[in-house]
C-alpha cells in the first residue's frame, strides 16, 4: 500500500525524468508542474514544503473528529472562447457544478458500482461547489464570465490567455473553459490533453496566483450540451479539482509509482477503458507491481484520479480525503471561510435570493469564423451582408438594441440581423442590450472593411518598399489580442535603410497570431505572376518555433487560401540576437519567392502575411520590398523555386516544398553537418508546377543538416534542425 505525504526530496531533475510517457495523456497538470520547474527552479523547494505541510496536518489530525457542515467553494467559470461551439451554455456549467457536487458528496450515479473490498473505502468529501453571485468587485454576477480569444485553440499557460479572464484565487476557484489545450513542444505529449490544474504548492510564495484553478476543454465540461456524448458524465472537472486539492495521479506519475495516500492500491499505471468488468485487475502478473500476495483487490481503476471513462469512475478514498483536508486547512483556508463565502455571495441565504443581473453585450457575426483565418474585422466586397448574432451574457430577459453605419438596416432590436453593406468603406456596428436590472453597450469601431469589386491597384507589376507616402497605409495589421506585438510600420530598419513592416516578436507570447493584409490588385495585367519580397528574421536562442504563413483571398478578405509556410529555422535569414533585433545589413535580408499561377487570373487579390510566436520567442521579423510582377528570364525562373523546408525543427519527419519553373530534372539530397550525403531522392523529369518531396531522417542523429534542391543543374540550399 501506498504510503501517506511524507517529506520527500526532490530535485528538478528528479520530477522532469520521474514520469514515463504514456501511449495518451488526458491530464496535463503533473507536465505543467514539471514545465514550470524547468522555468523556476525553486518550486521544487516549495514542492517539497508543501508535502511537508500536509503530512504534518494529517498525522496531527489523525483519528480526530472532524468539524461538521460542508465546505462550500465559490466558483467562477471563465469561457474563452471564438464564439463556436466551445462557447456553452449556462445550462451546461450548471451540469458541471452538479456533476462535481455529487462526486465530492458520495451521492454519484455510478457509487453502487464500486465493489464490495473497495466500497467501504469511498468517501464522502464533505465539499459543495458553488458559483458566485458576487465578483470581485462585489458587483451582481452568476459566476460565468466569457471572453473571445483566439487563444481558446491550443490554450497552454505560456500562452499567458488566463490574463484575460480571471479572479482573485485566495476567492474563487477560478476555471477556464477553452477550445483545445496544447501541451506544446517541449512538452512531448502525445494524444488529446482534456483538462489540467494547478497543485496548490505553487501559489504561496512564488506568486503564481493568477495561473491557479483548472482548466477544462469544453466538450468535457458538464454532461450536456456539446458533452452529451458516450463516456462522459463530467468527471475531467472531478479529477482536475482533485489535483487542485492537493490529490496525485493513483499511479504516482511513474511505473508502479506513489501516490503518498495508504488506502490506494498501488497501479502499475494510468488505466484507459477499464471499467466493472475488469474487476480485479492486474492482481496477477508483470503489471502487479510486487505486491503482497495478499493483497487480491487488484487496482483502484474506478477512482477519480485514474484515467478510466467517466462512466467507471466512482470515488475517493479516505486517505485522499485526508489530504484534500489538509489542503483546505492551509493553502486554500480562505476560500470556504464565512467571511470569504459572504464576500463572494455563496452563503445560503445569497443564493436563495440571488437578484438578476444586468447583461455584459456581446455579439458575434458570420465571418468570425474559427482557427486560422479568425479576424477582429469583417473584411467582405461591397454589396455583401453580414449577419449579427447577440452573445450577450449574465443578464436575462433581455432587450437589444443594433446600430450599423452604413448598412441596411441601419437598426434593429431583433436578436440576430442581416444587415447589407452597399458601399466601400470601414464601418462601426453597436450593440446596446438592456434588462430591468441595467444595459450594457459593445461598440466596435471599424469593425467592417468594405472593399470595391474594383482592385485598389488595376496596373500591374507592383511594388511597395513601404516608404513615406509610397502608399504603405493601404496595408492593414490585424492584431487580436490588442498586444503591442504585432504588425507595424518602421520608418528606419528596412533594406538598405528606409521604412519597412515589422513583427515585434522579441517579447512575443506563444501562440500569438498577427497579420498584414495587403491591398487588392488585379493579376490580370501581370502574365505569370510571382510574388516576392525580402525579410530579415533573427533567432534569440537555439531552437525557434515561429510559424509564418502566407494566404491570399479574391473575394476581399472574406475567405483566404493557404499559399505557403514557413516554420523555425526556415525563415530565419540572420543569426542568433539575444538584444531586440535590427537589421545592420543587407547581408541579413533574403529574399522569399510564391508562384502565383494558382490565381494569376484574379483581378482583386489581396495578400496576407500571417505570423505564430512559437514557445522559444526568437526575435523581430522585418518584411521590405513586396513585389509582384513577371518572372523573364531562365536565371529568375530558377531563383523563384519558393524552397521551403517543414517543419524546422523536425522530429525526423520533414516536407521539402517547391515549385519546378518548366519541366526538367528534380533531385533532393540531404547531408549532415560534415558533409555526407545521408539521403537522396530523384524525382527524374517532372513537369512545372509545384511539388512536396518527404524526408526521412527519423533513424538520423539529432543535429543540423543541409537540404539541397537541383533541378536541372541549379542548385538551391535550406538548412534543417533535427531534434
């Protein structure tokens, strides 16, 4: 049996190897601790504080009575999300808090299925959920907040998109509703992550309060609505507020580890599909972890701090009762005491005569469609429409009431509204939504860019080196986070000095997505039109992760097509600055080239630059001298392959993408940081067009390659980080 919290020293080291990867992980939250010792090295320190402080508690309160009446915790929801479907219902947190409150009571549809040597060991934990009626402010609330990010994709801390939504945890348990949660990169792990939390040894003193509560993805929130599905019942929320109590995995994170509670049995490791059928499992065999041979009971599949389907789990045992006593006891002391529970209005009393609130406005529309080509403006051709949908929230019974510049209609009070927009132009829409208890108004200016069906520029080739008045204003930065990393116009670091666009990226945030929009043009005066441009990139350390894509659109920005991507080391041109990058010589700028065959026959194109912080920030990109125009001689056609290679990093697995300029002899060989030739692919004699060759380097040591592309005779270079 599994011994209670004792003190344990640990090292770094000692946490970032002690866990095994799994063939899934459906919890993240023993990773992110590990990821966050890698980041603050003294956290170990507390790690180790804090077990000292709940064994202490438990054996000074061994065999005492405990205090009677429940520990109710206010609760505040945070839903992050790109108004789709992640965006739920009211009706569906309240599943959720329900769901929680009858597993942490013994009171779950699923406790009579416990079997008989394991039953007596459940218990009742004695805690009820509750959301707040009060915020931190004290002002009127029901305990759900929502706000559009695109963060809500691939949400992970270092994303930092619990900024924009949270409260007070010494008050609440605050949980955050996303999309999808990455683990990202360094993380390495494999399957689909569903939720994770934060233990509570890392709020005092290290000062990681605003990262504390739980975070849930939203088709595993509650047991309706978008997770009325098979096998789930609510229960991710169950064991991420286990661990935010203070509770480990039952395996111990490790092959037949400890979980520091005597009454579970100990698991050779996380359990995926087992259920009441497998009773007793792994008693017998190499996966029985030596244990006594007395000890027939087999593993504790069922309980919540498994990864068995919601379906099969059923519990907590005493012994992680003792440590979630201990947890409330010190660290989380505050949040069930009767003065916070006021504060908060979560008493009996406030909730059984909670007043309505006013609503917070909010709308969403139809070209706020999700992922990648997400904008803060609608961006359609004159004579289009948009249809507006109010997403109000924290109010009922509401009324609305619209406002469109330059639409038709120009108002309205319905719910959702068609409005037309006849004319070109940038347009404000308001939305005011009003209750007897109070309004809430949501304007947002410049909301829709109406383009002309006719291009900006008719004639071309063009060409735009940004400077003053050369008609850089014309390119739009789209920057949704409202951060000062984004897009903008510099009048001084471009090639060869001059004005440029450049990405601030030096403090960036992982995740992050920026972009520029170019103006319209019509192709159709440019025969066999190729786009180039040049960039200088630099990296700030050994291993970047920055994305850089370019889409085009022929319908005004409504919709956009992916053209090309560049990743990690691919796109960068200079070497390493560990200072906020500025060009200091042309010699740091190259210059990238895009076909454009696909739509050489549109004549109102637009062109985005889109850009990704990756986990490592490397450091500023600068874009000059964007030209589309005529690709004349054999020597350009040659130069204007568009060589790429991804993703860089690779894992072993890579793509050499580009574009062959008339039919002639392709190969691609690779070589390692000595020269030897480690693999050669020859394609033969290919006709023109764009191609992607696969490269295998999976049974290669980690290290720096070359990537080198010949067709017939000429030759091009990419460098490749295998990791």
């Amino acid at each position: 049996m599994n011994k209670i919290f004792k003190p344990l020293l640990l090292t770094t080291a000692f946490l970032i190897a002690s866990y095994s990867v799994h063939a899934q992980e459906k919890c993240a939250t023993w990773t992110n601790m590990q990821q966050e010792m890698k980041e603050h090295p003294e956290l170990a320190t507390q790690y180790e504080q804090w077990q000292t402080t709940i064994d202490n508690y438990i054996k000074e309160h061994k065999g005492k009575p405990k205090n009677g009446g429940k520990r109710i915790i206010p609760v505040v929801v945070h839903v992050i999300h790109e108004y789709g479907a992640e965006n739920i219902s009211k009706e569906q947190i309240i599943s959720q808090i329900d769901a929680l409150n009858e597993d942490f009571s013994r009171t779950n549809n699923t406790y009579n299925n416990i079997p008989t040597p394991f039953k007596a060991l459940a218990a009742d934990c004695n805690i009820e959920f509750r959301l707040a009626t009060k915020d931190d402010m004290g002002n009127c609330t029901d305990g759900i907040v929502r706000v559009y990010s695109p963060k809500s994709t691939d949400a992970t801390n270092r994303s930092r998109f619990k900024d924009l939504s949270y409260w007070n945890s010494n008050k609440y348990l605050n949980i955050w509703v996303v999309k999808s949660i990455d683990a990202g990169e360094s993380m390495q792990i494999p399957g689909t992550v569903l939720g994770y939390a934060q233990f509570p040894y890392n709020i005092f003193p290290s000062g990681l309060m605003s990262t504390d509560g739980v975070v849930l993805r939203s088709d595993h929130t509650g047991r309706i609505g978008t997770a009325m599905q098979p096998g789930r019942s609510g229960r991710t929320a169950t064991h991420e507020v286990g661990h935010w109590l203070g509770l480990r995995h039952i395996w111990g994170d490790a092959q037949c580890g400890n979980d520091f509670v005597d009454d579970t049995p100990i698991a050779y490791g996380p359990n995926f599909g087992v259920c009441w059928d497998k009773y007793p499992y792994h008693v017998t065999g190499a996966q029985n972890c030596n244990r006594s041979a007395l000890d027939t009971l087999g593993e504790m599949f069922m309980n919540y701090m498994d990864y068995s389907d919601d379906d099969c789990m059923a519990m907590f045992t005493h012994g992680q009762l003792e440590v979630m006593d201990a947890t409330l006891n010190s660290f989380r002391k505050n949040l069930w005491s009767a003065a916070n529970l006021e504060a908060t209005g979560t008493r009996d009393e406030d909730i059984a005569n909670a007043s309505p609130c006013a609503p917070t406005a909010d709308f969403s529309d139809n070209r706020a469609v999700t992922g990648r080509t997400q904008y803060q403006i609608a961006m359609i051709c004159e004579g289009t429409s948009v249809t507006y949908k109010e997403a109000s929230y924290g109010g009922s019974n509401n009324k609305f009431a619209w406002e469109f510049e330059g639409a038709n209609p120009a108002s309205s009070t319905s719910s959702q509204v068609t409005a037309t927009y006849p004319d070109a132009g940038v347009y404000d829409v308001k939305l005011t939504v009003n209750n007897t208890t109070g309004a809430s108004t949501m304007s947002r200016e410049n909301y829709v860019m109406v383009s002309s069906k006719t291009a900006d520029y008719t004639s071309g080739p063009y060409y735009e080196d940004f400077e003053q008045g050369g008609g850089f204003e014309k390119w739009i930065s789209i920057n949704s986070d409202g951060s000062d990393n984004k897009w903008e116009h510099n009048p001084y670091f471009g090639f060869g000095g001059g004005g440029c666009f450049r990405m601030s990226n030096f403090r960036n945030t992982y995740n992050e997505i920026d972009k520029l929009v170019s103006p319209s043009y019509n192709l159709k005066s440019v025969s066999s039109p190729v786009l180039s441009f040049k960039m200088a990139a630099a990296e700030r350390g050994s291993r970047p992760y920055d994305q850089f894509t370019i889409f085009t659109s022929g319908n005004c920005g409504q919709t956009w097509s992916q053209k090309k991507a560049w990743s990690g080391a691919a796109m960068l041109t200079a070497g390493i600055f560990t200072a906020d990058y500025k060009p200091g010589s042309v010699d740091e700028w190259q210059t990238f080239y895009l076909p454009l065959s696909t739509v050489a026959n549109n004549d109102n194109l637009r062109i985005m630059f889109e850009f990704k912080a990756g986990s490592v920030g490397s450091n500023n990109i600068y874009i000059d001298e964007v030209n589309i125009g005529t690709a004349l001689g054999t020597a350009e056609l040659y130069e204007q392959t568009g060589f790429s290679v991804f993703p860089n990093p690779s894992n072993g697995t890579a793509v050499a993408e580009f574009f062959v300029p008339h039919a002639g002899q392709v190969n691609v060989m690779v070589y390692d940081i000595t020269g030897n030739l480690v693999q050669q692919i020859s394609k033969g004699k290919v006709a023109s067009g764009e191609m992607q060759v696969q490269l295998d380097l999976s049974n290669s040591a980690a290290g720096l390659y070359t990537v080198r592309l010949d067709i017939d005779g000429k030759t091009t270079f990419r460098k490749l980080i295998v990791e």
